[in-house]
C-alpha cells in the first residue's frame, strides 16, 4: 500500500507518504531535502528568462535554436530513462517538470521569431521542432496513465526489495538497460545543447537577450541535484560503487554540463558590456558624418 513503512523500518513517515520514498536515517533525508532544493531551483530558473525575453523582445536572437531544442531532446530523453530504468522518484518529478519548462521556452522563442519577422526555420529545424514537441507531450500522457494503472511503478527505491543478505552488484534488467541507453544518450544531447548557445554569445559578442538568473539557478540546481542522488544510501546488499554505476548517466548529466555552464557564465562576464546594435549604431553615425 502507499505509505506503508512494512518495508521501511525506522523511515521518515511524511517522506513516505508524499513521495512513497524510503529515508532511514539523515542521510537519506538530506537526500530528499537536496532533491526538493533541485526542483525549487529548476522551476524558479525558467522565469528570469521568461521575464527578460519580454522585456527585451529579442529572445529569438538571444538564444541558440540549437541550444532549445538540444535541451529540450535531453529532458525528454531524462524523462523516459528515468522511468524505464527505475530511478529515484524524485529524478522522474524533476524530469517531468524539464519538459514543460522547456515547451514553454520553446514556445516563447517562436512567439518572438514570429514578432521580430524572422526568416523560416529550415526544414530540419521544423521537423525537430515538431517531433520533441509531440514526443514530450505523448510521453507525458504515456507517463501519467501508467503512475495511474500502477503506481508502484514511481515507488523507485522505496520498495527495498532486495534480500539482506544478498550481497553483490544488483543487476540490470532488461527494462533498465533501455532506460539506462536512453539517459546516456540524454547526457550527451545536454552537453552538446551548451555549444550552440556559447557559439552564439560569441558570434553576437553580447549576452543581452539572456538572463544569467536562468543558468545560475540551473547551476545550483544541478549541483543539488547530483548531491542528492549521492547522499541516498545504496539498497541493501548493493556496493556505493554498483548504485553510482547504475545512476551515473544522470550523474554525468546534471554534473557534466556545470563545466560548460561555468564558460557561458565567463561569457557574460566578459560581454556583460556589450549591446547588440551598438556597432550598427556607430557605423550609421559615421556614415552620417561622412555625408555631410
């Protein structure tokens, strides 16, 4: 039954009934509060951005296309491995939430693509576009309908199922294997979608367009992330180095891509002058100059 502590001696009760997670003892109870902070900080990330883009109203030339969609293709892909591959139930909360944040950025962006008179996106952009859009919306309508028919199916660790004295790495099964493919190939698609966004600053020589607010929550969100999945105490009879084994794609994803973080945050420092149009500006004042 959900909440039942039968299988959880000893655990955190409120833990269990609202996220149907085991916590025994601190550790895993920092685990939870560090996850919490993650989401906190992933849903706060997304309306800097939202609110710069109005503000602005170059959203479209702010931000890489590339950077989007590659964002939106990992959170995907995050989403449908953590489920497949039996992930913390917090790791498929915060998945879900990617999703939508990044459907509505999407959104966002075309809406000022539109405004501004931009050009059409080619064909392969279109296609993406479309694809990850029907993609996340099928996956997410797939998702809920199956934590409805079986929700143990979210439960994750909770359940301990393993004996206590097994010892040994616990092993994959088939469905995990897939999951754990899938979170693989999402850790790439977030490590590639930063190169796109760091090219662009450069081309522009300017940040301006993009708030610094989104990719320092995003930052210290990843950074909870990853700490949290850390903290959590390994199933019993599973070795540390077995449960980092089998969470290390999304380890990798919300660790890995810090590094690249750290360079678009040098590029705003570097740029934190720069304006778009300045150089237009000075070229049409000296053409002025140079007519008269």
């Amino acid at each position: 039954p959900f909440g039942n502590l039968s299988d959880c001696p000893n655990g955190s009760r409120w833990i269990m009934d609202v996220f149907n997670e085991c916590a025994q003892d601190s550790r895993d109870v920092a685990s939870v509060i560090l996850g919490l902070g993650s989401i906190g900080c992933f849903i706060a990330a997304a309306f800097p951005q939202f609110y710069q883009a109005c503000r602005t109203g170059i959203m479209d030339q702010a931000l890489s296309i590339y950077f989007l969609l590659g964002w939106l293709g990992g959170d995907l892909l995050n989403l449908i491995g953590s489920f497949l591959a039996d992930q913390l139930p917090l790791q498929v909360y915060t998945a879900i939430y990617y999703v939508l944040a990044d459907l509505g950025m999407l959104s966002l962006y075309c809406y000022y693509r539109v405004k501004n008179g931009g050009r059409a996106y080619p064909a392969p952009i279109n296609a993406a576009f479309v694809f990850l859009s029907v993609g996340s919306l099928g996956s997410l309508s797939l998702l809920g309908s199956a934590s409805t028919e079986d929700p143990v199916t979210f439960t994750g660790r909770s359940l301990l199922s393993a004996p206590q004295d097994e010892l040994g790495p616990k092993p994959f099964s088939r469905t995990e294997i897939i999951g754990f493919a899938i979170g693989s190939i999402s850790s790439v698609l977030y490590l590639c979608s930063r190169v796109p966004q760091i090219c662009t600053n450069y081309k522009r020589k300017s940040t301006s367009g993009v708030s610094y607010s989104l990719f320092a929550l995003v930052m210290l969100g990843n950074s909870l992330y990853g700490l949290s999945v850390l903290l959590k105490n390994p199933e019993p009879g599973q070795a540390q180095g077995d449960y980092i084994l089998h969470h290390l794609p999304w380890l990798v994803g919300s660790l890995g891509v810090l590094a690249l973080d750290v360079v678009i945050s040098f590029q705003f420092l570097v740029y934190r002058k720069g304006r778009p149009g300045s150089l237009e500006e000075r070229g049409a004042l000296l053409g002025e100059q140079d007519e008269s």
